[in-house]
C-alpha cells in the first residue's frame, strides 16, 4: 500500500515536473481575442506573469490606452473578419486562442442582431479557425446558458439548458459547436462556464453586474442603487479564481478530461448579504432597490452552481470566499479611485 502510493505520488510529481519543464522550453503562443473587456487585461497579465511577455497576444476592435500597448504585444483583430484571423494565426505562430470577443446578456438584449453575429457568426469563425490550424481554444460560457426549467440550487453540469436571453443561447450554441468539433475532428475544445466574474474593472454590460458597481458607487458617492430585488441570490467568483481556473483548466491533459464544458464557481450571495458584509468595513452607506429588466433574467439563472465535476477531474478549488471579495474590492477600487479620481 505504502509502495504503491508512493509510486502514484512519484508519477504524479513527474508529470507536473515534465509538464512544467516542458512548457518553460516550449510556452504556447496565445492570442486573446475581446481582450480589452473586463476579463481580458487581467487575463493577459496573469499569462505574460507565467508564459512570458511576448507569448500573449491581446486583441480587440478598440484603440487601445498607452498603458496596454507597454504591457505587451497587442493587435486589432475583428473576430467577424475570417482572413483577419488566420492571418493573424499565421503572422504569429498562435497555439492557443482565448476567446473572449462577447456581447454579454444585458446589452445582449439590446441589440440582438449584433449579440447573433458577434456571439454565434463569430464563434463559428473561431472555431473553424481553431479546427484549420490545430489550436487548443479557450471558450468561457456562463450560468446565462441555463433557463428558467434548469434547476436552479444546485444547478449541475449536465441538466436541461433552454435559456431565455440571446447571450444564454449563443453561449449553448458555443457549447454545442465546440463538443462537436471535438467529437468529430479532434478539436482541442475546453469551455468553463464562469458564474459573474467580480473584478475591479468596470464591468461589460452583463446581469452580475451589480456586484462590481455597490463597490465603484458606495465608495465614491456613499450610496448605491441595484437593479435586482435584496434576495437575488447568484454565483459569483473573483477574477483572481476565474483566471486561475483558466490556467489550470487549460494545461490539463486531454486524457484527465471527462468533458470539454465544466460548471466553476466560488460562492453564491444575495445583495443584501454582500451589503451586509460591505458594512462591517464601510460603516456608513446607503443601498436601495429598483428592481428592472435584469430581475428576469437573474430570475431565470442558477442560484447555486455545481461544480463537483471539475473539481473531480482537475482539482479545481476557488480559494477568494466572500470575506476576502469584500476586502479586495474595497481595497482595488480604492487604489482605482485614487489614480483616476471621483469621476
Ligand atoms: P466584455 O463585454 O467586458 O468584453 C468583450 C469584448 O469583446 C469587448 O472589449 C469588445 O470590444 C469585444 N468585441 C466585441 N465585438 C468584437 C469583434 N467583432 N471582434 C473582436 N472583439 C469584439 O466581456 P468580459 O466580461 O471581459 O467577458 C469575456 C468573456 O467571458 C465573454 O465571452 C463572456 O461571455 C464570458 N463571461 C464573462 C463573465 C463576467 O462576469 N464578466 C461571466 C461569464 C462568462
């Protein structure tokens, strides 16, 4: 007993060794498209750190600050523009493709006929691209690919999905597509399906979104009015978990993996409960509820997401609960506020 688990011990300490060593001589070359939105900076930082500064490619259709273009390489890339994109591939010797390119569900539903092109032509490029030139390809979805007869606490990996939002269905869509390749070509296709990412970065237009703004708004004016009723209760994770979780999941073997799509999460909470918690560091500030168009959707989403399945396979953990989201944002957004002021 004790020889075999030391062998199993050994073995396992070899490959992350190989693993390891493996990517120091040979780091994959990663292009992330959508790069300027809320996950994509972060995201870019936290490969450069571990692949190296010029390994990770950041993408968008925006112009971008000063302060991107001295953090690393970075191009303009319209996920809509196929040739765009393998030429890109090719100018640049990409290996993996993070893509981020969204409409997410609130200006989804403001714009549909963009969320159908930008969230389903767009992926159907990605993908094929992905398919021509062998690329392993990152493809986030969310709890807004479940619908109203999803079970929503828990919610688990596999289960009905019939979303109610153009955002939910191009995100099944996404899915779907990706499985398919995989199946039927081999595609390297992993999909997370991330809960709402709380970062301090101003946030893309999705129904999470609240639990960014309560930070940015009670520490510069004291007070916060949310779109969503006090008992709403979502999942949620840090963006330091999110991209953690990205990295992880996208060095696992292929042999470890019983599914191309994982639920992860954190935590779950209501806004009364992270009020509640925001009070016992800032005493003095007022939340008030004007429930709108996004009561519906969250209406509609998991309230408790299952994501057993991924920490079976590969040992995915959250580590940042809610104590230490609460004590992170409030000191990120201070240090936001501090360097760009009030406004
Ligand atoms: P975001 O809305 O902040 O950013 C999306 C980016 O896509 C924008 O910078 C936009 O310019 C870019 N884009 C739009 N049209 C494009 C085009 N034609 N070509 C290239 N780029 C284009 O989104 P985010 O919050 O950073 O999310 C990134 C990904 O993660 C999305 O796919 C989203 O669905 C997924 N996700 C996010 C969350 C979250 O809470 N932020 C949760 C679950 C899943």
């Amino acid at each position: 007993m004790f020889l075999r688990n030391l062998c199993r011990t050994s073995v396992k300490l070899n490959i992350r060794n190989y693993s390891q060593n493996n990517l120091l001589k040979t780091p994959p070359k990663i292009l992330i498209t959508g790069g300027l939105g809320q996950l994509g900076v972060e995201c870019a930082r936290y490969l450069r750190a571990k692949y190296g500064r010029e390994n990770v490619i950041l993408s968008d259709i925006i112009k971008p600050s000063q302060e991107i273009v001295n953090d690393g390489p970075y191009i303009f890339v319209d996920i809509l523009d196929f040739k765009g994109l393998q030429k890109t591939v090719v100018d640049h010797r990409v290996d993996w493709l993070i893509h981020f390119s969204a409409l997410l569900s609130a200006i989804g539903e403001q714009n549909v006929p963009l969320a159908v092109r930008v969230n389903i032509e767009g992926v159907h490029n990605v993908i094929e691209l992905a398919k021509q030139y062998n690329l392993r390809i990152f493809v986030p979805s969310t709890i807004g690919a479940f619908g109203p007869d999803s079970p929503r606490n828990p919610t688990p990996n596999i289960t009905i999905q019939r979303p109610r939002t153009i955002y939910g269905v191009s995100k099944v869509h996404a899915e779907l597509l990706g499985e398919y390749y995989y199946h039927k070509f081999g595609l390297d296709f992993r999909c997370l399906r991330f809960p709402g990412v709380i970062s301090s970065d101003p946030p893309g237009g999705g129904t999470t979104d609240y639990a960014i703004a309560v930070f940015h708004d009670v520490l510069r004016k004291g007070q916060y009015q949310c779109y969503l009723k006090p008992d709403t209760r979502l999942p949620m994770m840090h963006v330091k978990d999110a991209l953690r979780a990205l990295s992880e999941y996208l060095e696992v073997p292929n042999d470890n993996l019983t599914r191309r799509v994982y639920n992860v999460t954190s935590m779950s909470f209501t806004p009364e409960e992270l009020a509640d918690k925001m009070a016992t560091h800032i005493p003095d500030f007022k939340i008030t509820y004007r429930p709108d168009s996004r009561q519906d959707i969250a209406d509609s989403w998991p309230q408790v997401f299952d994501d057993s399945e991924a920490r079976r396979d590969w040992n995915w953990k959250p580590e940042v609960n809610l104590d230490d989201l609460v004590s992170l944002m409030i000191k990120e957004v201070k240090e936001k506020i501090a360097a760009n002021g009030l406004s």
